[in-house]
C-alpha cells in the first residue's frame, strides 16, 4: 500500500462547478498535512495548510479527519485559473523530514 | 516567488556520467530538501540537510548524495547516471521550526530538469 493515496483524477469540470480532491495517508503517526499545487511543468506551492478543525481559504476549504486517515480538498465556485495536479503532503514529523507526496489529482477547468 | 533558486535549469547527460545539482535556499531557511519527481508522478523525497549534516534519507541508493554549505546553499550529486534518473529535480528550503512550532512548511525552488540518454 502507498503512503499517500490520492484520486486518480483527471477531474474535467466546467467553469463555476464544486470538485472534491480526497487523500488518504498510511502512517498514523503523521503530524502536518498539506496541499499544494503543481502547475504544467512548475514547481509545486503550498495551496494551504490542513488542521485538525479543517480550514477555510476563501474557495478552498480543507478537512482532515486523522481517525480516518483522510484529507479532503474542496474547491468552490471553479475558476480556469484552478486547472492545475493537486498534491497531498504528509508530514510524518514536526521537524522538516520526509514530506510524503501523492501522486497527485490534475484538475482541468473547462470554459 | 519562493526566493529558492536551482541551476542549472536544464541538463542533458549520458549514462553512466555524473552530475551536480545546485540549490540556494531562501534567505533565513537553514533546512534544504532534495525530491525526485518523475513524469506523471508525485515528488519524491531524497534527503534533507540541516546545518550541513543529512538529516533524513529517502529509499535511494548511496549514488546519490548530497552537501550542504554554511551559507545553507545546497548540492545533489548523482553518480553513474542510469535511464530512469531523468525526471525533475526539486530543491525545497525551510526554516527548522523551534519549540511550539507545529508546521514546517517547505518551499520549492523551480528544479532541474535532468534528461539521462
């Protein structure tokens, strides 16, 4: 089993749409979480931050259930702009090491 | 801008030669980690330096091996260069979070783009 385990995607939405990303992680020890995005060809970037009370950043909402083992992604209202692969990242330490990566989840917004 | 550069950009190699990838990390960050990301896959983590020592170690062989200077700068190195080596490499800094700090955030230079024919 993967560490990290994410949608196989692509998702192809339409302008204004909701999409859901879903992430599972293995090791119940992990302690961060995020999400970043990859954009064709670029470097990933932090999209935001998980917590444990799931967190809003304007369209993006996260949620993590650790009993579950489970992140979600939720992007409102889709923009062109979002077409991108959505990276889950555990962090299984508060000290830097061994970020682990899915595989990713592209997203295509369509017009 | 993450303010965390790579270079060079773009390489071409053959099999069996060696190469060095470098890294600057953001002003402040004094942690360097290193990811391999193949086509069509997420990145894959290979080591971290702290304060010029490694400090973590992904599953890859000791062909790869890394430096890390005390300007924090950073170097992979990947000896007898092998196909499956092509992929982008990512450098990503961070500052080592001291005591109550609960997230350590990484931030991703734009990577070397290593083809191995």
């Amino acid at each position: 089993r993967k560490e990290v385990e994410q949608d196989p995607g692509p998702f192809n939405v339409p302008e204004g749409a909701t999409v859901a990303f879903n992430c599972t992680y293995s090791n119940s020890a992990s302690q961060s979480f995020f999400w970043y995005r990859q954009d064709c060809r670029k470097e990933p970037k932090l999209l935001m931050s998980v917590y444990s009370s799931g967190n809003e950043d304007g369209r993006f909402t996260a949620q993590l259930n650790r009993a579950s083992q489970y992140i979600s992604l939720l992007i409102r209202d889709s923009k062109l702009s979002d077409s991108a692969t959505y990276l889950c990242v555990v962090n299984e330490d508060n000290y830097g090491q061994n970020f682990v990566f899915g595989p990713g989840t592209r997203l295509s917004v369509l017009p | 801008e993450t303010g965390v550069t790579q270079s060079p950009t773009h390489l071409i190699k053959t099999r069996g030669q060696q190469v060095t990838l470098r890294c600057s990390s953001q002003s402040g960050h004094n942690t360097v980690s290193w990811y391999q990301q193949a086509l069509g896959q997420g990145p894959q983590f290979i080591f971290q330096y702290y304060r010029e020592e490694e400090n973590g170690r992904g599953n890859f062989p000791p062909r790869f091996s890394g430096l890390q200077f005390p300007n924090y700068s950073s170097e992979l190195n990947v000896n007898a260069l092998e196909l499956d080596d092509s992929a982008l490499y990512l450098c990503a800094s961070s500052p080592r979070p001291t005591s109550g700090v609960t997230k350590n955030i990484q931030y991703f230079g734009a990577g070397t783009r290593l083809s191995v024919l």
